[in-house]
C-alpha cells in the first residue's frame, strides 16, 4: 500500500483491515479505490547494478538463485559476515525501514550482530530496536510526507512533488 503502515508493529493486520474494508465498500478493484488491473505486466525493479566480481554476494553459496535473479545478497545470511567473517567480513550496516530482530529466527543473534558492527545507521520513522544500538539515527517520512512524484500503474493514485498529502511538522 506505500503508506507507512507497513513499518508498524501491526503493519500487516493494519494493511489486512483496511484492504478488507475497502472489499466490503466496494472500492476494491474499481476505479476511485485500489486498482489491481494493469495494461500490461507490472516491470519489475531490477538492480541494474552488477555486483563486484572479486566478491561473492553475502549469501550466493546458500541462495545462489535469489543473490543471482536480485544481484544482491541475502539478508539471512548477514549474520554470517558479521560475526563470523563468511563469505567476508561486514563492519557496517545501513537499515531503512524496520528490520526489528524480534521478527527474525533468533532475535538473540540479531542482537549480537548489532553490538558487532562497527558503523549502524538507522533511517525509520520509529525508535526501533536496532536504533538503540546504532552510532546514527536518522528520521524517516511516510508516504503521506514524502515529495516524490509516483503514478502507480492505471490506478488514480497519484502523488506529486509540489503537493504532499500532509506538510511536514517542524520543530
């Protein structure tokens, strides 16, 4: 949905109550709610991008697959690099949006891998538990404050540069 929810705590029940709310109004799938139609198949964002040659991606020995259709690593397999130094060692980390290691397999190794790092910056609109170990903090906005132009495909959502939904608060 893009609007923020999804950085919640109950992101995903948020975005299940309002999707079945707009269901039984009946603006689901029609024009004036949240199209799913498209003219033609979504394009999927690639990284464009190719990754190092000298380097494996974090991950590619385990999830050869998902690193060589995403060319990028696989977040799982972080751990590894950062408390073990395989494939190689990560010292620095940059999580946007909330990663929350109370949500991963064990919260306990998430945490030792932040104590690790020798550089963790957050960007979330929360004070999450990953900020609480990091050396910066950084605000985020939600979808509402941004100033970004996005059309989304043969949908009437639509957000422009000059006209957020909401101004953004100063202090």
């Amino acid at each position: 949905m893009h609007t923020g929810l999804e950085y919640t705590n109950s992101g995903v029940q948020n975005i299940r109550a309002i999707l079945t709310l707009m269901a039984l109004t009946g603006n689901l799938d029609q024009p004036g709610g949240m199209l799913f139609r498209t003219g033609r198949p979504p394009q999927l964002r690639r990284n464009r991008i190719s990754p190092p040659e000298a380097r494996p991606a974090i991950g590619s020995a385990r999830y050869p697959l998902f690193c060589d259709l995403n060319k990028s690593g696989h977040f799982m397999e972080a751990p590894r690099a950062i408390l073990e130094g395989n494939p190689y060692p990560l010292r620095g980390l940059i999580v946007l949006g909330r990663v929350d290691h109370h949500g991963l397999p064990d919260p306990n190794l998430w945490r030792r891998c932040c104590e690790a790092l020798d550089a963790l910056i957050v960007i979330d609109r929360f004070l999450t538990n990953e900020a609480l170990y990091a050396d910066i903090v950084l605000p985020a906005t939600t979808m509402y404050e941004i100033t970004s132009y996005r059309r989304y495909p043969r949908s009437h959502f639509l957000s422009r540069e000059d006209h957020p939904a909401c101004r953004r608060v100063e202090k």
